[in-house]
C-alpha cells in the first residue's frame, strides 16, 4: 500500500546526474537541435561547454535536454517574474456616494475624486442614496447619474447602467486607460519631475557659486594714497 510521508514536490527540472534516462532530445545552448543522443554523450558535451545539461520536457519521449548555464537561467527566470510581478495590475473598484440633491459644491468635490480614479484606470461604483420621500423619486438619481457620466465622458464609460439595489441606485464607471497604462503614466511624470528638480538643482549651484566669487575684495590703498598720509603725518 503506497503511503506519503510528507516532504514537498519539487518543481525544479532535473539536470546534469539527476537525469536518468537512456537518452534524450539534445539542443544546443544556442537553440539548435542536435538531435537524439545517449544520455552520457549529452553529458560529455555540457562538461565542453562548460554548461549544464537541464531536462526543459520531461514529458516528452525522449525528454528534451538543453546546454545552458542553469544559474544564470534561474537568476534571469527570477528577474522577469519579479518585474512581471512590478507590472501586474489589479482591477480595483472605487466607491462613490452620493445624495439626490446633493450640494453644487459637494457634487464638484465628489466629481474630482471620480476623475482621479478613472485617471488611476479604476473602475468607480456611484452609488445614489435616497432617504425617506427621496426613494419616490428616482428620477432624481438617474439624472444625477448620466449628468456625472457626461462630465468625465473623456475619462470613462458606463460599464454598468443604472439600477435600482434596495434603498439606492447604482451605476459602475469603466475607465478609457487600462490600469497598466495609467501606471506607466504614472511612472514617466514621476521621472519628469523628478529629472526637473535635479536641472533646476544644478542650475541653482552654479548661481551661488559666481555670486560667491563675484563678491567685492576689500580694497587696498594706493601708492599715492599711502604717500599722501604720510605726508600729512610728517606736517602734523
């Protein structure tokens, strides 16, 4: 009867001595084929090379085998996952609220942080709450709905159409950008502006230093004045 005992399953290929089979689908390390060779020849050709002899399709009969430098390999491996992980984006859902009758002020307010979030490539939820005799009125939402869906049009779209959830009504704005082009956007105005403090630091440093050097010596008598005081010395 066949019983685990515990221990993980690894997920690295096998390479060089881990491998055993009779022979295996050689490619080069610069991805040419080689061609079906004995296990020990493939073996003798990666000590040549200088390289590893890493089995890439197990699963394949014979099993594929590439000559390649597997630490190098694994480092690069890390460093994709690793940016692609950098790069991934999240779709994420802002909320919104806000009154039937809500405040010109108010509604200018909320509005900006809508922009803010389509800008960021985030969907937003606009959620309208009514209250008492507000829910016999739900024109009043639906208006206020597409009036803030034509103000940031530029921005976004409507994902979902308005409808009615219980005591409030709802509506889901998509953004033009995707995330991952708004987080690259991002990325160069923050380079920008950053490259713009450092010429505008380095155009200040030069000022500062001419002004120091420009600064006017003392001045140091003349000839004549230094005769003329003698002169004067030796009448007193």
């Amino acid at each position: 009867m066949w019983c685990y005992r515990g221990g993980s399953i690894s997920t690295e290929p096998r390479i060089n001595d881990r491998i055993r089979v009779p022979e295996v689908r050689l490619v080069g390390p610069s991805g040419e084929q080689v061609g079906i060779v004995p296990l020990a020849k493939a073996l003798e050709l990666a000590q040549e090379y200088d390289l590893d002899l890493v089995e890439v399709a197990a699963s394949a009969r014979p099993p594929v085998c590439k000559l390649m430098d597997y630490g190098k390999f694994k480092y690069e491996s890390a460093m994709k996952a690793r940016e692609a992980r950098k790069n991934q984006a999240h779709t994420v859902i802002k909320e919104m609220k806000l009154r039937p009758k809500i405040d010109p002020h108010d509604y200018d307010t909320k509005k900006g942080h809508v922009v803010r979030f389509l800008k960021q490539g985030d969907k937003v939820k606009i959620t309208i709450m009514f209250r008492g005799r507000e829910q016999s009125r739900p024109e009043l939402g639906y208006r206020l709905l597409q009036r803030l869906a034509e103000d940031v049009q530029d921005l976004g779209f409507i994902e979902s159409n308005p409808k009615q959830d219980g005591r409030n009504m709802i509506m889901v704005l998509g953004p033009h950008k995707k995330k991952t082009e708004a987080m690259a956007e991002a990325r160069e105005a923050q380079a920008a502006r950053k490259a713009e403090r450092q010429g505008a630091a380095a155009e200040a440093a030069p000022a500062e230093t001419e002004s120091t050097e420009a600064a006017p010596a003392e001045a140091e008598p003349t000839e004549a004045a230094a005769d003329g005081s003698a002169e004067a010395n030796a009448e007193a």
